[in-house]
C-alpha cells in the first residue's frame, strides 16, 4: 500500500480510511449561528456505529441523549453507537473538526451531502438504508 493511499494533505473536504476499514476520518466545518435558533449540522438521529468529533477551531455544541455540551478548540466527544444525538456551531464563526466514524456512517452522510434537498420521509429512509434512525427534524 502507498503513502497515497493512506494519508490526505489536506484532508479538508475528504475522508480518509483503508478498504474494509472499520473507521473513516473526516475534516467538516460547521457554518456559524445567524440567530437563536440551532443550525443542526444533522438531524438528531442514532446509529449501531460510535463518532468521535475533535475540534479544530471554534466550538460545537452536542446533544447526547438528553444531556448538552459545549466542546471548545481543542476537545473532543465520542458518541457510542446507540445513542440519540446531533450537533450544532453555537458561535458566528465557523467551526472546523476532525470527524472519526464508522464505513456505513460516513456512507450516509456521503449520501446526505449528494442530494440535500429529501423530504423528512425520503430522508428517514435513506437513514433507514444505513441501519440509522431519524429520531427529530
């Protein structure tokens, strides 16, 4: 296997994982709050896959279940499979993070990303499709 194939300079608005790996690493950003109103990056849903999400600049504020946290530069939050979540940039600015996920999540969100414009009940199937489940808007 080449360096190629394994490494991502800059990784910025690609995922890097090895064929049959079990984890996918992902750079995203997060546009900044316009107002009160949470701009959810996902919907809240679950997954049997766990997430970890390192933050690179700016903060990201996460529902896990039915508890909140605010994770500034710098930290970090795994999700387990299972658990109901989503996520949100609370700050104007933009947000940027490492996203480390399981093969059929980074395939549903690849999906997402490819046709954004679903309604609820398209979206939930295609959730459905990748062993998730929509569990809010």
């Amino acid at each position: 296997m080449s360096i190629p194939e394994i490494a991502a300079s800059p990784l910025a608005g690609r995922a890097l994982a090895l064929p049959g790996s079990e984890l996918v690493l992902a750079e995203y950003s997060a546009a900044g709050a316009t107002g009160d109103t949470p701009l959810y990056q996902a919907p809240l849903h679950s997954h049997e896959e766990s997430e970890a999400w390192y933050v690179l600049d700016g903060t990201l504020r996460f529902l896990v279940g039915d508890d909140q946290t605010e994770i500034p530069v710098g930290g970090a939050i795994v999700v387990p499979g299972g658990r109901a979540h989503t996520f949100w940039n609370p700050s104007p600015a933009p947000a940027r993070y490492l996203l480390v996920m399981g093969p059929r999540t980074h395939a549903l969100v690849k999906a997402i990303h490819e046709d954004s414009d679903r309604s609820m009940d398209a979206l939930r199937a295609l959730y459905e499709e990748y062993g998730a489940t929509l569990l809010g808007p």
